[in-house]
C-alpha cells in the first residue's frame, strides 16, 4: 500500500494561483477567491506526525517553482525566511522519513524556460500543452525535470521521482520515463527513479518497468495509482467519501477489490483537499483517518497488506525485472544488477528442511506477520523466502527435508 499526495509546496495553497490564472485562459469561474492561499505549518506538522504514528508511507509532492511566484530554494516572496526555513525543516525530519519527495514539474502552472526560469511566450502550460511532450526536443523536456529537481536537491528534500501535473507527458510516456532517468541520475545518480502519472480505477495496478538495461542495472519505474481521489479532490472541496476506499462492513470499495485481485494498492489524494477551506475544515483528513481506521479493522494482523514509498514498489518492480535467475536441484543462483531490500522468492512443491543465502541460514517462522527479510515461512505447498543481497551474484541452497 502506498499514499500518493499531490499538489503541496511550501506554504502557499498552489491552487489559488493555479485557478485563478486558469480562469484567465479558458474563462471558468473556478471559486479561486473562497479557497486559503496559505496552508499553515501546523497543519502539516500535525498531518506528518499522525502519518508517522500510524505508519503510513508514500510520495508527497512540492512543486519547486509555485505559479512561477518564486524558487523554493531561494525563497517565495509571500513569507520570511525564517517562515520558510521552519516549514523545510519540518518536512526533513517529519515527512522524508516516510515518503518520496518529488517534484510535480517545475510550476504546475505555465512552463518557463529552465535557464531563465521566465514563461514562455506565448504562454502554454505544463498539464495541457505538454500533455505530449515535445519528441523533437528531448534534451528540453530532460533539463526541464532536471531543474525542478535539482531545486528540491538544495534544500535537502533530494527527489528519487516525479510527479506529472495533471496530464503532463501522458500522451508520450516512453519519451517521459526516459527523460525521467536521464534527470534524475544527472541529479542524484539513481539507476531506477520513478515516475506518477496514471491513475486507473479499473484494470491492473502493478507498477510499468521502462527502458531496463541490465548490463548496466538502470531502469525506470512508473508507479500506478489505482483509486480516484475521494479526500476533498484537487479543488479543496470536492467529493469526500471513504466508502468509495473501503465500506464500514469492510466488504465494499476499491481497496478489497484490489485486496483481493492481489494488486498494489495506491491512493491518490491532493494536499489541498486534506486540509480543505479553513483550519476548522480538515475534510480530507478526517476522511483519510477513517480509511486508516477500517484497514486496521481488515487486516488488523498486518498479514495482507504493508505501507511503502512508491519508490519502494518500484524499485522492487525493476529489480525484478533486471534479475536473472537459474535453477540446478536445490540451488537457486541470482544474478541482481539492481539490488534492493526484502527480495523475496517463491518455491513451489518442495518441503525444506533449512536455507541458506551464501552460505549464511535464513530464520523460519511460522507466521505471515514474521515473516520478514533473512527469514522462511511455508506456506502450504510453497515457500517464501527473503532477504536483502549484499552482492549482485547471489547463491541459494535448499536443503530438502528428509523423507
């Protein structure tokens, strides 16, 4: 499981701005006026905090150059350097911890010029006007997601994703996943970033592996949301509905289906919406708290689900992708150019009597909640199996049980 939030930065309602520049385009009358232009620290220190405390994990966007208003690096002209220093320092020790920091492009509102950082003339914006991105300036759409990153690299919040605005790069996904890896390893040096883009309410949810090379261990992960957001929405007040995630009799909503088809299940929320209209409002929190509380209540001995960072699951996704994997009698030998945590196997039809991983034994427990890296658990007519590989040449001995 994994919570995808959307649209926060420093401070500042993003959605003030972006609706109220919007209006000016296509001629809506967005209520741009009603919603908050700031979203104080407090709220989001006390939303970190509670996330923490249950455990939650997943991606938690800041746009690195609001509506083009200022840098978050260098300061937003609305708050004091102090103001912002405080917030940055809240969300390192609070919500790094706990979830992927990403960028959700460089404004989230019109595309400027990553040299310049000033719009475009004549004005286009990143969610629709590059919903395909440009195929014949690649080099462009790279050192554009490399500048939104390498912002949020100053000031300590180092990205391992990103995050479309709306439909950006949706129509030229090949093009994005790759742009994607060239930035973010120019940035940071990550063989297998991820992107979010997609959001599928029907349909399979497993995160999409792109570009895998394995000689030299890289991929790109996209990850998959696979429930709408039903926590206050991108506007701040629009649907708020738990049972649409999960129903009091536990039975109903997209959750147990996804629970059931044996998929990922990500939500996708918006911070505006968690926070809604006032400080008193909090409509997208207190929904999310009872989504919370109902998934304790169905699966209250952690044995079906457990939270992740996106980058986690996709991670996971390419490593498996790039593995190789050989099979002689009772030895299983890996070869992993792209390591990470808690990989795990599935032996069929075998009763072990012990197993090794380079010659050093895994723990056997009797228990789905056990069950954990450097240990083994049958489960009926398979075994699980996992560990964290400390080398890409990896070797596994069974030792059959006597008959």
């Amino acid at each position: 499981m994994s919570l995808i939030v959307d649209d926060a930065t420093v401070l500042i309602n993003l959605n003030y701005f972006w609706m109220r520049d919007r209006n000016l385009v296509d001629g809506q009358n967005r209520r741009w006026e009603d919603v908050p232009v700031v979203h104080p620290e407090s709220f989001t220190r006390e939303w970190a905090t509670w996330c923490r405390e249950e455990g939650i994990k997943g991606k938690f966007s800041i746009v690195p150059y609001p509506a083009a208003l200022g840098r978050v690096d260098q300061g937003l002209p609305l708050f004091s350097r102090a103001q912002q220093d405080s917030w940055l320092t809240m969300c390192r020790e609070l919500i790094l911890p706990s979830f992927d920091i990403t960028p959700e492009m460089l404004t989230h509102t019109v595309i400027v010029d990553p040299t310049t950082l000033r719009p475009v003339a004549p004005p286009i914006w990143e969610q629709f006007d590059w919903a395909a991105l440009p195929e014949d300036q690649e080099e462009l759409v790279v050192d554009y997601i490399e500048t939104a990153c390498r912002i949020l690299d100053n000031v300590g919040l180092t990205p391992n994703g990103v995050t479309s605005p709306g439909g950006f790069g949706g129509q030229t996904l090949d093009l994005y996943a790759r742009a994607t890896g060239e930035a973010l390893r120019r940035v940071t040096g990550d063989l297998a970033p991820f992107f979010f883009q997609r959001l599928l309410v029907d349909g399979s949810t497993h995160p999409v592996v792109w570009h895998p090379e394995q000689s030299a261990g890289t991929a790109v992960g996209e990850v998959i949301a696979g429930a709408g957001d039903w926590t206050g929405d991108w506007t701040g007040y629009g649907l708020v509905e738990p049972d649409r995630y999960i129903t009091s009799d536990l039975e109903g909503g997209r959750v147990p289906a996804l629970l059931r088809a044996g998929q990922p299940i990500v939500l996708c929320s918006h911070w505006q919406g968690f926070y809604g209209m006032h400080t008193e409002d909090r409509r997208g929190f207190r929904a999310l708290k009872t989504v919370v509380e109902r998934l304790r209540d169905l699966d209250p001995g952690g044995e079906r689900t457990r939270w992740r960072t996106c980058s986690e699951i996709t991670r996971y996704a390419c490593a498996r992708e790039l593995s190789m994997v050989r099979v002689e009698d009772n030895t299983i030998a890996l070869d992993l150019p792209l390591r990470v945590p808690e990989i795990t196997l599935r032996v069929r039809d075998m009763a072990p009597r012990g197993i090794t991983v380079n010659g050093l034994p895994l723990r056997r427990v009797q228990n789905k909640p056990a069950f954990e890296s450097g240990t083994w658990l049958v489960c009926g007519h398979e075994t699980l199996l996992a560990f964290d590989p400390d080398r890409p040449k990896t070797t596994i001995e069974i030792s059959p049980a006597e008959t």
